[in-house]
C-alpha cells in the first residue's frame, strides 16, 4: 500500500509538471542560439536562449537631455531615436558632424548602440554624420535612398563592426577613418568609385573587403592598417595608389598592380613584413616613398621608364641587397636609398638627377657607385641639393665613386658636403 501511494504521487507530480510547460511557451520570443549541437548542453540538456537587448525609445527632440541626464556612463545605452529627424541633421561638414552627431559627440564618456526608427525622404548625404562619436559602439541601418557615405564615421573609435553599405551607395572616401577597433569590413556595392582614405587608420581590420571594378581611387584606402596580413585584388580601374598601404606592418604579400596605376607614392611605406615587392606597371610616373621602411624586402622591382621621381623610394630598406637601375629621366633621388644598410654597389645616377640629399646616407656597406650627374651646388628647398650624399658610407672606397672627367675637381671640392673625402672619388 505504501508503494503505490508513492507511485501515485509521483505521476501527479509528473502531470503537473507537464501541464505547466505546456502552459509556458517561450515568452521573449528570442530563437535559442544554435550552437551547433541541435540544443543539447554538456549534459544533454536544452541551450539558454539569448536574452534579447532592450532599446530605450528617445524622441529625437528628447535625445540631448536623455544623453545628460539619463544616459549610464557605465554601460552600453542601447536607444532607439523616434520622431522627424531633419534631413539636414544627417549632414555635417569638415571634420564637424551633423547635428544628429553633435549630440551623441557631446557626450562621448557614454558608449551608445544606435537605431533610428525612421528616416526622411530623400535622404542620400550622411557625410561626416557621426564624425568623431568615439563612442559610438553600435552604428544605425544605412536606408537604401543613400548615395555619399563620405566620412561618415570617421573616428568612431568604439565601432567594432560596420552596417552593412547600401548598393546606392557610390563613394565612400574616409567612410570608416580612424575607426580602430573596427575588425570587420563591410562589402563594398558595385557602384561605389572612391575609396580614399576608406579604411585609414582601422589597425585592428584583419582582413580586407572586396574591391568593385569601378573603383578608380584607392589613396590611403588602408593606410595604417597594422593588423592586415593580405592585400585584397586592385580593379583594373584604379589609377591612384598613394598610401594605400603605408603602414599595413603585417601585410607579408603585395598585390598584382594593375596597368592604369600612375601613382604609387608611399604605396607600401612602412609594410614591415613585406619581403617581395610587386611588379610596378609602365604607366606608374611617381613611385616616391614608395617602399621607404620595408625593413624586410631583399630585391626592388624594376623601375619603368616614365617615372621622374624617386625621393625617399627605398629608404630604409636594410636588407635590400640588389637595386634596380634608374630611368634616364629621373631628376629627383632625395634619401632614395637611405640606411640600405645591406646594399654594396649602387646602380648608376642618370645625368639629369640633379637631387641627391642624403641619397646613400647610411648606407654602411656600400663600396661602389658611379655619378652620371654634375654637381648641383643649389638648394632645394632650403637644403644643399648633394648634402650627405654619401654621410656615414663607411665602406666606401678611395676612387669608388666615379663621376664625368670633366667634374671630378667640383666634385672633390664638395666632399664634405656630401659627407666624404675627395679620394673617394675618381674620374670615369
């Protein structure tokens, strides 16, 4: 008797167990998170379903005085902008941003996760919108009505991921500037031609995006991007490559330079890692300080035939170990190859130089080089054109650098100034 009194008790506990969870369905109505294991835990049971972030709802005309007054300076505030925002307000200039913006800047101490619950008709300029909202953590949907996206969140410090980028969308020049802590980028629409500056300074961006074929313009487009280890593909469009990637410390690869480029000035300045450089096109005319700092490159690439300038070009390359020869009409070889600590012989200066600062200055193991040039006694700049050509070339040799007959005497006379002595050099 006393069994089935305790069996009779277990199946009404049982019963009303049942009754209770089918009376409990899943109130936050947030799916559970599929971990990969159909829901079941460690111990076979079900996972916790996320708990949903709640958004506060502020008027806009409210937004400021929520932002002063109510707003944690602590934790993460989660708002929902309501009511008529003025198109105008989306807009800033410069380095201000839109009024919008204005208010979220001003109370950068609160880290803020935006929404906003509608948007004006005819919306298609945000440029500067949240500029310097550093902590801004959370950006609002981009509507599909937007064209210019133009600085927009340039400097937004706390932004880890970007909205995704409406297809209407065309430049997007300085879009994410400054945004560090961004790891993350988003696709770039098909239209989109500008990319300046685009993702500048986002040290923690991993991996690049993308690049659309239209894009022509890609100056500084990842310039400081100190946690890229691979280039992205460079459209057959793109003319401009200045700064693209100065500073990318962890790029260890460089990509196909297409045909059309003519600018690759500071392309690759600074990329650390990078051990070979990539072929440089005919059309390139300006390649200055274009590998300056890439302390790993062993080999330069061959120097086309169009370019004039090459200031600054591979300074600091200390384990570069072969140079390319110079194109006949280059005027200007500023601190070209400046601390190439690794470098012995030099190619040839072409006789139009007539720029030679601190061309081999710390170049300590260079034995040879000869000058096509005549000595240019003018300043440039303020500085003597050929001061410390050679200062700190402790490895030269007496007649290692040849010069024409006829300029062996000016040249002699001016050895201090290059940082020598007059029996290095020697008639040609």
């Amino acid at each position: 008797m006393k069994t089935f009194k305790t069996t009779g008790l277990a199946l009404i506990v049982l019963l009303a167990m049942t009754v209770l969870s089918i009376g409990c369905p899943n109130v936050s109505g947030v799916k559970p998170t599929d971990s990969g294991n159909s829901g079941a835990g460690i111990g076979g049971g079900e996972t916790t379903p996320p708990i949903p972030v709640q958004y506060v709802q502020v008027p806009y005309e409210k937004l400021e005085e929520y932002l002063q007054n109510t707003a944690s300076s602590e934790k993460v505030n989660y708002i929902e902008v309501t009511g008529e925002i003025p198109v105008a307000d989306f807009t800033g200039s410069g380095s201000n941003p839109g009024a919008l913006g204005k208010k979220l800047k001003k109370h950068s101490g609160k880290k803020i996760a935006l929404k906003i619950a509608s948007y004006p008709a005819g919306l298609t300029d945000i440029r500067w919108c949240f500029e310097g909202c550093e902590s801004l953590t959370t950006a609002p949907a981009i509507p599909e009505s937007v064209t210019d996206i133009r600085w927009c969140f340039e400097g937004c410090e706390s932004l880890t991921a970007a909205p995704d980028i409406p297809e209407s969308v065309t430049d997007m020049a300085g879009c994410f500037k400054g945004c560090k802590n961004l790891t993350t980028a988003p696709d770039i629409p098909k239209g989109v031609t500008n990319m300046h500056s685009c993702f500048k300074g986002c040290k923690n961006l991993t991996t690049a995006p993308d690049i659309p074929k239209d894009v022509t313009n890609m100056y500084s487009c990842f310039q400081d991007c100190e946690s890229l280890t691979t280039a992205p593909a460079i459209p057959e469009g793109v003319t401009n490559m200045g700064g693209c990637f100065r500073g990318c410390k962890s790029l260890t690869t460089a990509p196909v330079i297409p045909e059309g480029v003519t600018d690759m000035s500071e392309c690759f300045g600074y990329c650390e890692s990078l051990t070979t450089a990539p072929a440089i096109p005919e059309s390139v005319t300006n390649i200055r300080w274009c590998f300056t700092g890439c302390k790993s490159l062993t080999a330069a690439p061959a120097i086309p035939e169009g370019v004039t300038d090459m200031a600054g070009c591979f300074k600091g390359c200390k384990n570069l170990t072969a140079t390319p020869d110079i194109p006949k009409d280059v005027t200007d070889m500023y601190s070209c190859f400046q601390d190439c600590e690794s470098l012995t012989a030099a190619p040839a200066i072409p006789k139009g130089v007539t720029n030679m600062y601190s061309c081999f200055s710390g170049c300590t193991n260079l034995k040879t080089v000869t000058l096509k040039c005549d000595y240019n006694p003018a300043k440039i700049l303020g500085a003597q054109a050929f001061k410390n050509t050679f200062e700190g070339c402790t490895a030269l040799i007496d007649g290692g650098i040849k010069v024409p007959a006829g300029q062996l005497s000016t040249y002699q006379t001016n050895a201090a100034t290059m940082g020598t002595t007059r029996e290095k050099f020697a008639a040609e």
